[in-house]
C-alpha cells in the first residue's frame, strides 16, 4: 500500500488517494469479461511500468499524430491560457510522463505564476520519474504526485485552496463508453469552483486511413503495446498465455466514430488461469476488445461538455482539424 510520504525531494511529494467507490479488480473484471464472448477487457490493465513506457514510445512513432498535434496546440496556447487563468494549481489527470503539459509550466516560469502540480495517474514508478525530471527542469516546482485510479470517484481528491486549472488530455475521454465520459465530467465539475477551468483534450473524426495508421504503427510498438497486457495477466493471475498465440488488430468503426483495439487468438488454445482456477478456451481468430478510442466533432464535444454542466469559453484547433482543447468553465 502507498503510504503518504516525501520522495527524495523537499519538492516532490507522492501520495494515494482513497477511492470514493470500489471498483472491480482484475479478477472480477476477467471474469465478468473475458471467460464468455463477447471477450473483453479494462485498458487501464495496460499502464504498469512496461506498459507505460510503451506508451510514451507509441507517442514518438511518426504515425502516431494525437501527442505531436496536441503538443503544437499547448505550445500555442499556453500564454493565453496561464496569462489569463494565472492558476495557483495545476491538476492533471492522466498525467503519464508530464510531457505535454510542460509548455504550460514554461509559460507559468515567463508569467512569474508558480502554479502547483497535482500529477495522477495510477503508475507510481512513473509519477516519481516524471516528477524528478521536472523539479530538474522548473527549480521552482512544487508536484504533489497523486495515486490511484480517478475512475474510481473523486471525493477525496485533495481541493487546494486557490484557483485550478485542470487538464484531462491526450484523447483519453475517447477510451470511455459516452455514458461513462458523461459521468467523469459531470463529477470533475462537481468539485470545481467558480473560478475553476478545465482543459479538454479530444481526438476528432478525420480520414479512416490516418486513423488506422495512427494504431498499427511500423515498428509495432502499439502491438508490443497490446500484446503486453497479456504479461500482465499472467504476472497478475499466475496465467500461461503465450504473447505469439495473439496478433494484435487494430480498425476503425465508421458507424461508432471509434477505433477498436483487440488481442486476436492464431489458433485454437486453451489458457490456464491458475489464480481463478478457470481454463480459458479461445478459437483461431477469436477476439479480445482491450480499447476503445472514440473520434469526436466540435458539436458533439460541446454536446458532452454542456450535458456535463460546463460551458465552452475556448476551442483550439489546428488547421487541419485533428485535434481539439476545449476550455471550459462550470456553467452557472
């Protein structure tokens, strides 16, 4: 368990926050998934340490368009948006390895606005090594690193005193069913003041073969990516799946506006799943849905911020329209 506690530095402090509802753990969402087809897993599975550096590697691929495009948007909008917010917190959901929202804090250090972090994320190894890499950078930084699985509710998410600038970013709301997505803005809001904005991050409809270049890169990292989440079962529920049995596919839904990621069995096996005592039976070619990534327009993002209680005040956009941040504010 993750006690409260100083790491290594003065300035880096990393601690769990308790979840406001429980959630299913592995184990429960393998068997409520994965034993009976439609086969089906959570893709917060992906995120331990391996697969959270896989990640960041995914997002250096030349396919792979979501970080660089949404980096330029930061990197052109960060003078607005701390000029004009000028937040005493910066809170981040989803944080990864802090990459992005960098340009915010160089723009706080040319404002003189010495925000606070709130990095969360549920890779531990990863909230310290961002968080030492950034106190190297910014020797003004305070990050406040925060564990835990934000689906799991918000109640005891700490509230600093002062105006908050949150960010959910990378697309990420793309990977929830929209009942979901509506569900987690409604309860950012909800612990928002007046003075309070979040910046949203989305990744919008755009041409089916950017789309599926974007998740079947050529060095294979988003497969090696995919492929992991089978490590993680077998370290996780003392399982034998071998990684060359799968294929990893990943397509585009026109009619759901979504990709789909899946884990695809090359022949007839049988996994044992020692943990649960289950024997998991699969036919060549049968599949494992292991993500969902929806692609948006500017209304149907208004659409989900509105019915969330926020108001839009800022969109940016590139000028091919592959991207969108949405700056919201709680709606009165």
């Amino acid at each position: 368990m993750i006690q409260d506690r100083t790491q290594q530095h003065a300035r880096l402090s990393c601690r769990a926050v308790r979840p406001a509802r429980i959630l299913p753990g592995l184990v429960e969402d393998v068997q409520q998934g994965l034993l009976e087809p439609p086969r089906s897993l959570s893709p917060k599975y992906f995120y331990d340490e391996r697969g959270s550096q896989l990640f960041d590697a995914i997002c250096d691929t030349p396919e792979y368009y979501v970080t660089r495009t949404e980096d330029a948007l930061l990197l052109g909008c960060a003078a607005d948006l701390i000029e004009g917010l000028r937040p005493a917190h910066i809170i981040e959901f989803g944080s990864g390895a802090s990459r992005k929202t960098r340009h915010l804090f160089d723009q706080c250090a040319t404002a003189g606005n010495t925000a606070v972090y709130w990095p969360f994320d549920v890779c531990e190894e990863m909230l310290l090594h961002s968080g030492r890499h950034l106190l190297h950078r910014y020797d003004w930084l305070q990050v406040n690193a925060l564990v835990g699985d934000y689906l799991a509710g918000l109640r005891h998410l700490p509230r600093p005193g002062g105006q908050c600038l949150y960010l959910f970013l990378g697309g990420t709301i793309g990977n929830f069913l929209p009942e979901e997505a509506l569900a987690f803005l409604r309860e950012v809001r909800s612990g928002m003041g007046p003075g309070d904005r979040l910046l949203l991050g989305a990744d919008r409809v755009k041409a089916p073969e950017i789309l599926h270049a974007a998740y079947n890169d050529r060095a294979g990292i988003t497969a090696e990516f995919n492929l992991n989440l089978l490590q993680v079962l077998n370290r996780e529920l003392e399982a034998d799946f071998d990684p060359d049995a799968f294929r990893h596919e990943a397509i585009y839904n026109l009619d759901a506006s979504r990709i789909e990621m899946y884990l695809v069995s090359r022949r007839d096996q049988a996994v044992a799943l020692a943990r649960l005592d289950k024997v998991l039976k699969l036919e060549s070619g049968e599949r494992i849905l292991t993500e969902i990534s929806r692609k948006f327009t500017p209304g149907s993002l208004t659409d989900l911020l509105t019915a969330a209680g926020f108001a839009v005040e800022r969109h940016f956009q590139p000028d091919n329209g592959f991207f969108s941040l949405m700056l919201a504010a709680p709606a009165e």
